[in-house]
C-alpha cells in the first residue's frame, strides 16, 4: 500500500490529480488525495476525464511493479455533488458506479455527523466490546481464585492489588481498562512527536489548533488539546 501511496502522491505534487482542501475557512488548508487502510483504498480526484485516466495508469504501474491486481469490478466510483459526464468516467475507469451516503471502514460518509442515527450502531458495536473486557476481565478473577470450575470461590485480594505490579507487592496480573486507556493516551504522545503524519495534521486543521501558547518538551500543549477535542465532542452532541 506504501508503494501506491507514493505513487498517489507523486502524482498530485505534478498536478496531475487533486484531491479536496480541508480547512479553508481557518486560513491553513491540507490537501488530502488518498487514504489508504490495509486493502481498503479511498481516491478522491476531480471529474476530469484526463485525471481518470491518469488514475487507471497510476493502477497499471501498482499492478506492474508489485506484481498484485486491482481488482476494478469490486471498485465503485462515487460523485459528490452534480456530476454530468457520470457515464463516461464509470466506462473509462471500468468501477462499478456508486452513490452517496456510503461507508468507509464502517464510518458513514457524507452524512449530518451531528444525527445521533448515523452514531448509535457505532456506539453499540463500542459498547459490545467493552462488554468483551469487562466479561474476560471476570474470567481472570474468577480463574485466578476458583479455577476453570463453576463452584462459587472467594476472592482473597481485591482486585487492584492484583493488578498491582510486582515490583510493588502485586501479582502484576494486567488490568484491562487500565491498559487500554494508556494506549488511548500514547495517541496523544504521538499527536506530539507524529508532526508531519497526515492524520496529525488533519486533527490540527480541523480543531484549529494554532496558537502561540508555550510547547511542551514534545512540541505540543497536551492541555489545549484536550480541550480542543472536549469542545467538539460537546458540538457533536448539541
């Protein structure tokens, strides 16, 4: 997926392909063209012909220096907003024509983000999974003080303790949650050192994270951020 990436890229650094602007309106706009996840490929470009057809030649040389094949019939080629030459880029580009609202890596596009329809089959598939920890996290207390059987056992330690490293006097058993939100926050660990990733740099667009304020020692002030994503968490759910 690398070796396209660049090639996407290369490609729009020669003008030959665009993508779309993301945050005009604050006076600092990121062009994005592609993202790429394992084998799910997004490409956004414009409704020329000529960039269609250096899109299929992009594909051809992926094909040709990796050796794998674009499969096109599983593809779909999606207009946003009127487009009258529909027919013609869908012929050209051999995809299957699709429509909006569509979903990419089970998030819906080219919705009101703010509908709480769009969010609750997100949410339940979230809280399915917490149910999943919460149910393995019982497994392993109930494992460690009766064992695989169903007989009722007692729990000598409370759970914390458990949980506490050895190094401390613990069992140094991990504990879920608490591991989990410590993978959360190395996101925010690599908001600050990750300064050039597209994925920072959208973040930064889209919550207008610019200001003069003193940087941390990771180039970044953790605190604005926080308060930056609480503030459009909030504007989500008005």
């Amino acid at each position: 997926m690398e070796a396209i990436g660049r090639m996407l890229d290369k490609a729009v650094h020669e003008g030959r392909l665009s993508g779309f602007s993301v945050g005009v309106s604050v006076g600092r706009s990121l062009m994005v063209s592609h993202l790429l996840f394992t084998d799910d490929t997004l490409i956004f470009c414009d409704t020329n012909i000529d960039q269609i057809l250096i899109l299929c030649m992009v594909l051809i040389w992926f094909e040709a220096v990796s050796g794998l094949k674009v499969n096109l019939g599983n593809s779909e080629l999606v207009a946003v907003g009127a487009v009258h030459n529909m027919d013609l880029l869908v012929a050209v580009s051999g995809c299957k024509q699709g429509s909006l609202p569509m979903k990419y890596l089970g998030i819906p596009l080219r919705v009101k983000f703010k509908d709480k329809s769009i969010w609750n089959p997100i949410l339940e598939k979230m809280e399915r999974k917490l149910a999943v920890v919460n149910r393995i996290a019982r497994l392993q207390r109930d494992f460690l003080w009766g064992g695989l059987g169903d007989e009722p056992n007692f729990h000598l330690v409370d759970w914390f303790t458990v949980c506490t490293p050895l190094s401390s006097s613990g069992l140094g058993i991990k504990n879920l949650r608490t591991f989990n939100v410590a993978l959360l926050r190395k996101w925010l660990w690599r908001f600050g050192q990750e300064r050039d990733a597209p994925w920072r740099q959208m973040i930064e667009v889209n919550l207008q994270l610019f200001t003069k304020l003193p940087r941390g020692s990771n180039g970044t002030d953790i605190q604005e951020i926080t308060y930056k994503i609480n503030k459009w968490k909030v504007g989500m759910e008005v």
